[in-house]
C-alpha cells in the first residue's frame, strides 16, 4: 500500500511500544511470516497493523505467539523428560540441597509445572524453587491460572492426570499445590539483566532461541551459561544445537541437554 510503513520502521515502532527487538531475528522469515499474519488478518499494511496492536493486547498476545509459535504440552519430548526424571533431576539432588530452576520462554505454564510434577514424584518438591518467565503478560496470566485443553494433557500420565487436575467444565485445572510451586516473572530473554538472576541449576530455554540470528543465539547462550553453576544443566530444544558449546563450559550428554562443566 502506498505511503505504508516499510519492515524497518515497523521494527522500530514495534521495539518502541514493547522493547522486543526484531533486528535479532531472522529477517528474511520474521519479515515473510509478519506479512503473513498482516493479510491474514485483513490489515491493509504494517502501519494500520501496528496501530490495531497497539490498541489490543489481545491481539499482541497474538502476535507474541506467532512470533514463538507458542505451543507447548506437558510432557513435550518424552524423551527429554525421561532423562530429566532419571537423570539430571536425580544428579542435582544427590548434589545440591536446594535446587534452582529456570523455565525460559514458559508460554503458558506447561514446562515449569511438568518439571514441579516430577519433582512431586521424586519427593522433592519442596527442595526446589521453580521460576518461569516469559515476556507476553497474557501468557503469564493464562499461566498462573493453570488451566488446560484436554490436548495440551495427552501426555500425562492416566493416574497423575487424575491426582493433579481438577477437571470442571471441559477443562482441566492443576491442584494449588502444584501452582503454588512456581513463581512466574515477565522476562524479555534479549534484555542485559542476566546478572540480576541468581545462580541456577537447571535452566530450560526450549524452542526458543531457533528463531534468533546465529550471533543472538549464541548471546543467549553465553548469558544463559553464565548462571548455570558446574553441575548444573541447560536443556534446549529439540531442533535447537549449540556449535561447540565447550566454549561455553557446557558438555553436550545427549540431544537438547548440556552440563555445564566448570
């Protein structure tokens, strides 16, 4: 459309409104996907989009899962899981006393509190502090909410599915004690306040930084193990890799986790 903004300057009025910077994605696919959910949703060009994002957190909320394609399961990854279970959690206790654990990118909930359940089930709830963050509001209400699809719980086991939900209404709720458990905090991953976060054991950033430029992802990374102590694990994504992650003090075990070694 004539006289319409051109991707640059939306990047900049959008990193002004919401201090997300596009620039660290990459451009070719974020500007092609963008265009995408512009025409989908019957705006004649960025500018008038922007203008409607503007005006409805509804509709950046929207936009905020489309940028990450948020959507999660409890138990994403069986086999991730399985070693966190049988492995990594079980290394952690045996080590430390207390645990520290990081859901990056949480969406609305469903990592941090597949990580709670199986603490529950390894009678170690309680020596765990679980945070999780994410930067839309909208996912974080939804999140400490703790209201579920029956979709979003195919993966969790019959007799657990019975013993932490409440199902009411078509929905599935998550027992308080297990909601209780977690403390859910707004967190643009970009943002330099890495240091204002204590020292971890666990950190999750899964199906996140995918999206980010190779020089990005690897900021990230470099922040991220930082505050992993030796012993401690990162687990990325399934499709994600980390090149050389040595560089980092991170020992790669098996795909998606990492121990930080130093």
């Amino acid at each position: 459309m004539k006289g319409d903004w051109d991707f640059v300057r939306f990047k900049k009025e959008f990193y002004d409104l919401t201090s997300l910077d596009l620039d660290r994605y990459k451009d070719r696919q974020m500007e092609r996907r963008i265009g995408q959910l512009v025409a989908r949703e019957g705006y004649d060009g960025l500018h008038s989009f922007f203008k409607a994002l503007k005006s409805s957190n509804e509709l950046l909320h929207k936009f905020y899962n489309y940028l990450t394609i948020n959507t999660s399961v409890f138990f994403r990854d069986t086999k991730v899981y399985d070693y966190l279970q049988n492995n990594a959690l079980v290394d952690l206790l045996n080590n430390f006393q207390r645990i520290k654990i990081w859901s990056m990118g949480c969406s609305h909930g469903e990592e941090p509190y597949t990580i709670a359940l199986i603490l529950d089930q390894l009678s170690a709830l309680q020596r765990a502090e679980i945070l999780a963050s994410d930067i839309d509001d909208k996912a974080l209400e939804m999140a400490r909410e703790a209201k579920y699809n029956p979709n979003q719980l195919e993966k969790v086991p019959p007799q657990l599915l019975r013993e932490a939900f409440v199902q009411k209404n078509g929905f599935y709720y998550l027992a308080q004690s297990y909601k209780s458990a977690v403390t859910f905090k707004k967190h643009n991953l970009l943002a330099p306040i890495y240091k204002d976060m204590p020292a971890m054991q666990l950190i999750l950033c899964r199906n996140v930084f995918i999206y980010f430029k190779i020089d990005v992802q690897e900021w990230i990374v470099e922040q991220v193990s930082k505050k992993i102590t030796p012993g401690g694990y990162l687990i990325i994504g399934c499709a994600e890799f980390i090149n050389k992650p040595e560089r980092f003090n991170l020992e790669r075990l098996i795909p998606s986790i990492y121990k930080k070694v130093k």
